[in-house]
C-alpha cells in the first residue's frame, strides 16, 4: 500500500492520534489537544483520516515547547505505522 492510498483512505481513531502524543503530555491532555486541533481544522474528532490526523499534527506542532516537538515526531511515527514501516 502505498503512502497517499494510507493517508487517503485510511481512517483512524482519535484515542490512537492521542496516543502518540500521551508519552508526552499524559492521556488526559493528548485528548484534549487533538479535540482543540481538530475543531481549529473543522474535522470530526470521530471520523478522521490518516491525511487529517497528520494536519492535526501540524496544528498541535506549531504550539511552542515539548508539546509541540512531540507533535513533530508523533506525526512521523503515525505515518510509520501506517504504512507497515515500522
């Protein structure tokens, strides 16, 4: 499969998004955070694409400090993941 049929196609949960993020900011708070990207991008935290969830990525990225260092690096192991790369 390749990389843009992954982030065209492909859905994925919102707990999974806050996953790669809770190492760093806590479950509680990675939720929090991908609800915020999320409605400041219009998307249904419910239903979101693989291309949705890396722009949500970039939404938390371009917050200042560790959380958004995290974000950087979460969006690259996503899309790993996605991709059986990892």
């Amino acid at each position: 499969m390749t990389l843009h049929t992954v982030i065209a196609e492909r859905q994925i949960e919102v707990h999974t998004v806050a996953g790669y993020l809770a190492g760093a900011a806590g479950a509680e708070r990675a939720v929090e955070l991908v609800h915020t990207a999320c409605a400041a991008r219009g998307y249904d935290p419910q239903s979101l694409s693989v291309a949705q969830a890396m722009d949500v990525f970039e939404e938390i990225a371009s917050q200042p400090g560790l959380v958004g260092i995290a974000a950087r690096f979460a969006r690259s192991r996503m899309i790993l993941d996605q991709t059986g790369r990892r």
